[in-house]
C-alpha cells in the first residue's frame, strides 16, 4: 500500500500526488473542477446515498458503517470493478485518494483504503 495515500480535497495540489481521484459521491462545496486537479471521480465506489445518509459522520456509528460500507464494496460488481482499478494504477503511479469530510479517521475513505489493502494482500 506504499503507492495508496489518503488525502483530503481541500489540501492544496502537489504534483508528488500521481493519480488524484475524488472518491466522494458528492461533489465537495467550494473546490472547483480546475482547482481539483482531479485525474479520475470515482463517485460510485462511494458509500450508497442511504449508507451515506445513515452515517452522517457520527464517531458513534461509525463501526455498523464500516461493516455495511465494506459489505457493499465486496458485494456491488461497479465498487469492486473501481476498487480493482485503483489497485492497478496504483502499480503504474502513485494513487491519491481524495475525500471531503474534515474528520480525518472516521470516514468511508479509510474503510475504501482497509478494503484496498486487504486486497492488495491477497486475503
């Protein structure tokens, strides 16, 4: 996972970034698409809107998140399909993850980066 980073949209643009991918569903408020620099939107390996809306960013309910967040990322053939690409152009360059959320570690970005290094691991 040396070549998988996490990062959120608001940190400024730095060209050591490689691939930059949005993997929010939604747009994030004040970024503009030039400013995103964005090399990918991968909007549908996100949370699904009612995950999303159940979830709310609660620190509380973030462990029933995670389990149906990761569920949906093993189960849905679009989110597995995305989780497998960003695993091959993260052995081409290195791969920037970018989410909107402020909190840094209660989030669907980390959960998409414990899935992507459990498979990258071949369990």
């Amino acid at each position: 996972m040396s070549n998988i980073f996490l990062k959120r949209v608001y940190e400024p643009y730095d060209e050591t970034d490689g691939y930059r991918i949005l993997v929010d569903r939604l747009w994030p408020r004040g970024i503009s698409k030039d400013a995103a620099r964005l090399s990918f939107w991968f909007k549908e390996v996100a949370p699904s809107n009612e995950l999303r809306k159940s979830f709310c960013h609660v620190p509380e309910l973030f462990d029933e998140f995670r389990t149906k967040y990761l569920d949906e990322l093993r189960s849905e053939n679009e989110k597995g399909d995305l989780v497998k690409k960003i695993l091959k152009l993260a052995e081409e360059d290195r791969v920037t993850l970018l989410y909107g959320a402020k909190e840094p570690i209660y989030n669907h970005a980390q959960v998409l980066m414990e899935e992507l290094k459990r498979q990258e691991a071949g369990s």
